[in-house]
C-alpha cells in the first residue's frame, strides 16, 4: 500500500510537471491486488484531470487476468512490448 502510494505520488508530479504520456513497464510486478488496481484507476483519474495519458506494459498473466476481470482491460490497452505502447500515444 505504500509503495502504491508512492508511485502515484510520482505518477502525479509526472503530470504536474507537464508530462503528457506515462507509460508504466509492469514487467518486475509479480502480484497485483486490489489495493494495486485501485492505484492504477486512481493513476488513470488523475492522468483525465491533467489531460494526460497513462499506459501499461508487460503484464504478467496473472496481472493481465486481474485487469480482465476487473474491466479495466477496457480503458487499459496491453502492448505487447514498450516500442509498441510508446508509438500508441497521440501525437
């Protein structure tokens, strides 16, 4: 939980700072929980707010399956590698 919180933390200054295009590389995260999912809605709440887009990468399968079921396969795209996510941002 305070990891989450300290990644939206960063997450958030990234847009404050003006950042426009996040891409987050889940690649060494090997459990995803609720408290996870909820930092990454609450991630993608605050990337609407500050017109900002936030994508995900390299996802286990198993966090890929808690994306599924949650629905947040639907707001989150996976890519398949971070060459991919990068070019899938608007110009």
């Amino acid at each position: 939980m305070i990891e989450g919180e300290a990644l939206h933390d960063l997450i958030l200054d990234l847009f404050r700072d003006g950042k426009k295009k996040v891409l987050l590389n889940l690649k060494d995260v090997s459990y995803l929980d609720s408290s996870g999912v909820g930092q990454l809605v609450r991630a993608l709440c605050s990337a609407g707010t500050h017109d900002a887009e936030l994508k995900m990468v390299d996802l286990n399968p198993r966090a890929q399956e808690v994306i599924r079921i949650t629905n947040l396969h639907t707001v989150f795209a996976d890519f398949p590698d971070e060459q991919t996510a990068l070019r899938s941002f608007s110009s």
